[in-house]
C-alpha cells in the first residue's frame, strides 16, 4: 500500500501548531462541500486556468474518434457519454459543458458527473441547473454516486442510464491524490470503451511532499481527508499497466505530462495562498487513451 500523506509528514517536524482532524474522504468532502468554490484552494484555480487549454484538446480527439451515433428514430440521435470522475461541486464538469457548447458539440455528447460525496453532488447539482438555466445549454448532464474507493468496484453501482460499451472520454481532475493508484485506473478502464480518452490532473508530488487537500472548518480544525503522493512516473507506470498509453498534448514534457510551478506572476494571479509555493512544482495533467 501506498504511504499516506498524513504518514510523510508525520515524519517530519512541524511549525503548524493548528489542530488538524483526520478523517474518512468522503466524510471530509461532504463537510467541505459548502465552502470548497470559496475557500480561496489557489490549486483549484490552477487546475481551472489549465483545463482551459486541456478540454479543447481532449474534446477535439473525442470528437475525431467517436461521431454521434446513427438515431433511434427519427428524431432521436443516441450520444455518446463523457464522464468526470469525482466530479466533486460540478466546477469541471461545467467547464466540459462550456467547452462542447463552444466546440459545437454540445448535441453529441451526454455527461456524467460522478462522486463519492452527496454533499459535493448537491452542490453540483445546483451548479449544473444554474448553468443549463443560464447558456440554454443542449447537453444532457446526469449526476450519480460512484466510490472509487470501493474494495470491489463494478459497473452497478453506476446510474442506471449508464450502460453500453463506455465512457468515450472520461475527465478526473484533482482526485488521484485521494486514490491508490492501481485502484484508480482500474476504475478508469473499468468504465470505459477501447480507445476512449482519460484526461487526469493532480497535485504535483513536490507539492504533496509539504502539504494535502484539506480545509478549515467553522471551529478553526483543519480537516484533511486521506491522500497519497503519487510521483508522475509512478502513475504514468500505473497507467500502462491498467491498459493506457499517453497521448501528446501541448505544453507537455518528454513523458507526456504538463507540470506547472508557482512563481512571482502566476503566484499573483492564484492569491495569497500561493505565495509560499514560489519556486514549487504543485500541477500536473496527463491525457491518456485506453489500448484495444
């Protein structure tokens, strides 16, 4: 098994003299629900920033590989499904909304949010009606529980208008460090068709060296959830063996990964929570594609 970060830095010594609570993830996202878009995480402005660059791309080898399917009938074309994985509040599925909407592909496809959480659900669920309400927008979203955590997971405990052969495209942003990585990718595969496309962002390991994803609650506690720190080459390595190979995208590194640190100008940009990461690798995506 994977160390935790919570083991990593209990190893080391601490100037932090806050309370910190552990506690079960998914117990820990659905407290956190109510504030997650507003407590200032500047790693989720970051993942937003680049999922601008990173949706089109994905959307764009989505729509070259898998074309609308013929209709049922005459009135009624059969989508294909594009899933978030841990979709959390809706903060990217709405992205992906908003990038088929601008892509022209908003017709083609069905979207699936999918997490853990029901207090994370609830608040995407709200989000995604906001949005459809606002933009008019012709993509039908469906919201559903999935714990990737799950000792056995299986298709059943998907939505039961989830079925056929799979996912055409699935996006998991800023959820693999919740996961052991094995565990992950086999859930990835598990939910999607052959040559379908997975696009997977995540702290960077230098990053989770120092720090995980948590939050402070109303009594000055912070509460952490589980996490790991997953190295890229370690996932990468975990990738290949559940049956993906990497795919180029812009901005990539020779192993086909995006890494982004923190500096002076971006630091400015992200809030006064990242200033201390000046000088630190804290993001990274990778888009991969499911071998036949």
């Amino acid at each position: 098994m994977a160390q935790t970060i919570q083991e990593l830095l209990a190893t080391r010594p601490s100037g932090n003299s806050q309370e910190t609570q552990y506690v079960d993830t998914v117990e820990a996202y659905d407290k956190w629900a109510e504030v997650y878009d507003t407590d200032g995480n500047f790693l989720q402005r970051l993942d937003t920033i680049e999922m601008c660059s990173l949706l089109p791309q994905f959307i764009d080898r989505v729509s070259k590989r898998f074309q609308p399917s013929p209709p049922d009938t005459e009135t009624t074309t059969t989508c294909h499904s594009l899933v978030d994985l841990g979709c959390g509040t809706g903060r990217n599925t709405i992205e992906l909304l908003s990038a088929l909407s601008t892509a022209n592909k908003a017709n083609h496809f069905s979207v699936m949010g999918l997490d853990a959480s029901r207090g994370m659900l609830d608040v995407a669920r709200t989000a995604t009606r906001e949005y459809a309400a606002k933009s008019a927008a012709k993509t039908h979203v469906e919201l559903g529980i999935l714990d990737l955590l799950q000792p056995e997971l299986s298709k059943s405990q998907l939505p039961s208008s989830f079925d056929g052969p799979g996912a055409v495209g699935v996006i998991s942003t800023l959820v693999l460090e919740h996961i052991p990585l094995e565990r992950f990718f086999a859930a990835a595969a598990g939910i999607m068709r052959t040559g379908a496309y997975l696009l997977v962002t995540n702290m960077h390991a230098e990053m989770g060296m120092r720090s995980q994803a948590g939050f402070t609650d109303r009594s000055g506690v912070k509460v952490r959830p589980t996490s790991y720190c997953h190295a890229i080459p370690d996932v990468l390595d975990a990738a290949a063996e559940a049956g993906f190979e990497v795919v180029e995208v812009v901005g990539a590194g020779a192993d086909g990964a995006v890494v982004r640190g923190v500096d002076e100008q971006l630091g400015a940009v992200l809030g006064a929570r990242a200033k201390k990461w000046v000088g630190v690798r804290v993001w990274f995506g990778v888009c991969f594609v499911k071998r036949g």
